[in-house]
C-alpha cells in the first residue's frame, strides 16, 4: 500500500511540476516495458459459438463440417491478426475457441437426450 501511496505522490508531484519526470528509456532497451495485448478471449464469444455449433450440428457430412471449420479458423485467424494480437497467441485462442464449440455441441446433443427435455 505505501508503494502505491508513493507512486500517487510522484505522480502528483510531476503533474504539478514539483519534481522532474524521470527520462524516458529508449526504445527497444531491455529496461523498456513490453505490452501485451489480451484479446477478448474467443471462448467467450457465446454469440459466435453457439452460431457455429448450431451450424456445425447441421452439416450433412464430414466433408462439409470440415470446410465449414476450416473457414471459421480461417476467418478467426485474420479477425487476430487485424486486432495486432501476436502471432503467438493465435493457436491458442483458435484452440480455446474450438473447445468452446465443442462443449456447446455436446450440452445440445445431451440435452435432447434428457427426460422432459434439457431444463436440468
């Protein structure tokens, strides 16, 4: 708490030019701060995932489910790359979003399986 209480005070002082900002560092040093850009997490587009799944669901052959998937990571792979998300990070987010369809397909086919319907 005092450190966060000094950086206020700092910071203020600076503001009203009672003490001297520190100089920036240059670009590029290994003391410069990295930023990390965290997407918002493709397994939390329920919107997305649960269109996708219906779409999935009604696909009437393997061939066609798989054109379909690879459109979709297609389309979620230039979606990251237009928001800058490091090219890194890309495998993982396809794959958490993936996973998340997959979880979707699965709840909708066992709730059919239910008795009196899937309002468990």
């Amino acid at each position: 708490m005092s450190d966060q209480l000094d950086l206020f005070c700092n910071a203020t002082r600076i503001a009203e030019g009672r003490l001297s900002a520190p100089p920036s560092l240059p670009v590029g040093s290994p003391a410069t701060p990295t930023l990390v850009i965290l997407p918002f997490p493709m397994k939390a587009r329920i919107g997305n995932i649960r269109d996708v799944a219906t779409k999935l669901i009604a696909t009437k052959s393997v061939p066609h489910a798989e054109s379909y998937r690879a459109l979709v990571t297609e389309g979620l792979i230039v979606h990251l790359r237009s928001k800058r998300v490091a090219a890194e990070l890309h495998a993982a987010e396809v794959h958490r979003f993936w996973q998340a369809v997959d979880i979707e397909i699965v709840r909708r086919l066992d709730s059919g399986r239910r008795p009196g319907g899937g309002a468990a």
